[in-house]
C-alpha cells in the first residue's frame, strides 16, 4: 500500500473494510441520547444532605458526586475532593477529613462552596479574533504563535492571560477558580478554531463532549494540512497509539509501550500540487482521539509530515529546496509554523442545547502557501 500501518490498521485493511466505508461508518446515525438537565454552576454557600439508607456504606465522595448529578449542579468527584481536603465539607458537625470515608444512615452532611478565587494568573491585553461567545463559552480563532495555557517559558502573553482579561467578572469560576475553563488545546504554532468554558458547568459540559470525541455525541473537529509528498489513496485512516518519545520529552512518538495511548486520526484529501520536483498534498483530517501532536505524528509515522514541522518533519528539509520559486517564497514566510489550521468546529452547546458550527478559513499565510502551490502547478 506504500503506507506504513500498525497491527490494528493491518487486519482492518486485510479484513476489506476499505477508507470509504469506515467514513460510513463514522456518518452513520448515532444511538439518540436520553434528555438530560443542563448543568449549572454550583452557587457560593452551604447545601446539606442526609444519608439515605440506599447510599450507606458508599464512599463519602461518590454519594455526594451522585447528589449533585441528581441536582444538575456542576461538582464533580475531583472538585467535592478538593473541598473535602480544604475541610468545607462537615458530618455531623465536624470536619470530613477522608473522602472514602463510608457513608451512615441518617448523618447530615454539609458542603460549603466558596466564592470564586481571583484568577491567576493576571490578565493581559491581548487582542483576540472572537468567533462567538455567549455567557457561558466563547470561541476564538486563535492566531499561530499564541501559547494557549501559561507553562515553563510562557508564563505571560498566553490565551490564557487574554481570556482573564477579556472575560472578566463574566468567569464564574472552574474549580473554584475564577479562570477560562481550557478542554482543548492547539499547539503555539498552530491556527485555528478554539473553544473555551467560563462556568464549571460549562467545563464539564465540554469536557465530557470532547473525551467522547464524536463517538456517541455531537462533536465535529477538522483539521487542514499541507503534508510532503502524494498520499496515493483518496481518504484513510492511522491507527497508531501514541506515548511521550523515549528520549525527547518534548515529543511525542507511535509506541507500543504500555503507557501508550489510542490515537485515530482520519484523513481525507482535498487536493495535491507538484512544485519544483517535490509532491504536495492538502488533507483535511478528524480526530477520533485527542493526544498531543497526534495529527504531526501520525502523518509523520506514515511518511507525510507537515510542511514546516521543523520536529516531525526534519528529515524532509532537503525536499524544500526542490520545491518552486513560489512555493519556496510562501514557505520560508510561514516563519516556523507548521501548515496546520483548525478549520471546523462543531458541537451541541453544553448549556443551551443548540447545535453550533463554525468554520476558520486558512489563515494569510497559508492561504498564501496555497496560492503558490498552485501558481508552481501551472494551474
């Protein structure tokens, strides 16, 4: 086949099921989805509860998990945690201190939510392109360059730092803390379409939607790439698992260790360009999992890293000088971004129930890239 597979990618094509019909299979109607309450946000305060006999022996943590699901509220096991170890949570007057603590008929529980922290870090000036934005999220097509969370290195000039500031009082808090709630992320140098929670009921909204990535929910992420060379099928599929490389900590490699996770990517081709001597191809890519870098590694595993992936594509730095004129221009003004572009996003609103969709179109650069790929065609 010319492309380099895993085990489970080998039986599947061994087995005939063929790029198109895993696409059918993805479109085929999903199993619908009882009716839920949409959550909300827990308010500042005391709420008590009493144990009922049906939730006796059960850990203290996981029956008030269980209540504030019941509830709709916004509490998940690992925040009821946190205010268990910051002791607002009480048993009879006095302080829990276990969260496994098994539960007793009859005791009275209270559980104090405090206000909002103020949000760290500090909020920055930054311009943002705002796709939409509601009270309860907002979308932004994020620029490439832009570190999206403060880290070693980044610690001002982030999404993150821009969001405090743009959004404001409007933050509600996410794990108490005034903040933007961050589900997804794209690389610095990556563009393209991001959405971000301002409630912790919205964050775990989003954060169920995205960890189910579109296999039983309302979820649509698509990617365009530009990648070396000419992939010599019209659409297909990496399956490939994908853990931190063993001697770069600052990449990601396929692997089989144990500590490897899924990664599926899904690619289809939307066009290819001969420039100069060198085959280029524009794909249009879906995840079916979230690893970091996955698309990167996976197009590189294949033997078709990104243009301009000075980490996954370093080897095919010889290909670029044979590359045409036009295209050699457009490249070298991509200033070390790779040709990655978050192009659609599409989910159910966690709150409201609507069904949003958006589209980036490629951002300057790349529409550029394009352009002269084309002109280097003689199309």
């Amino acid at each position: 086949m010319g492309l380099s597979m895993n085990q489970h990618a080998k039986r599947r094509y061994q087995a005939g099921i063929t790029a198109e019909a895993e696409r059918a299979e993805r479109m085929r109607p999903k199993e619908p989805k009882l009716p839920t309450a949409p959550l909300a946000t827990p308010e500042t305060g005391a709420t008590v509860y009493e144990i009922t006999p049906e939730e006796a022996g059960q850990r203290l943590d996981k029956v008030l998990a269980a209540r504030a699901e019941a509830a709709a509220i916004a509490l998940s096991r690992t925040r009821l945690r946190a205010l268990i170890e910051e002791g607002r949570v009480q048993v009879d007057g006095k302080t829990a201190t276990d969260a496994g603590a098994k539960a007793r008929v009859g005791q009275v529980v209270t559980v104090d939510v405090p206000p909002p922290l103020p949000a760290e870090p500090r909020g920055e000036n930054i311009p943002l392109d705002i796709v939409f934005e509601d009270e309860h999220l907002i979308i932004i097509n994020k620029p490439a360059g832009l570190v999206v969370h403060p880290a070693g290195g980044h610690e001002t000039g982030t999404l993150v730092n821009a969001l405090i500031a743009h959004c404001g009082d409007s933050l509600s808090g996410i794990g108490g803390v005034r903040r933007p709630g961050i589900v997804h992320r794209i690389d610095k140098d990556t563009s393209g379409l991001l959405v971000v929670a301002k409630s912790d009921a919205t964050h775990q909204g989003l954060s169920a939607l995205f960890a189910d990535h579109g296999r039983t929910m309302s979820l649509t992420r698509e990617y365009l790439a530009f990648v070396w060379g000419r992939l010599n099928r019209k659409a297909g599929m990496v399956d490939a698992a994908i853990a931190r490389h063993p001697h770069n900590r600052e990449k990601m490699a396929v692997s089989t260790r144990e500590d490897a996770r899924e990664a599926i990517t899904h690619w289809e081709m939307q066009d290819s360009f001969t420039s100069g001597t060198s085959d280029v191809s524009l794909i249009a890519c879906q995840l079916e999992t979230g690893r970091t870098h996955q698309i990167r590694v996976h197009m590189a595993h294949i033997g078709h890293p990104l243009l301009a992936d000075a980490v996954y594509g370093a080897g095919f730095k010889t290909k670029a000088l044979h590359l045409g004129p036009a295209t050699s221009a457009a490249l070298e003004k991509l200033g070390g971004r790779q040709a990655l572009h978050a192009a659609r996003l599409g989910f159910e609103h966690p709150i409201t129930g609507e069904e949003l969709e958006f589209e980036s179109p490629l951002p300057p650069e790349l529409a550029a890239l394009e352009a002269a790929l084309r002109t280097d065609s003689g199309r």
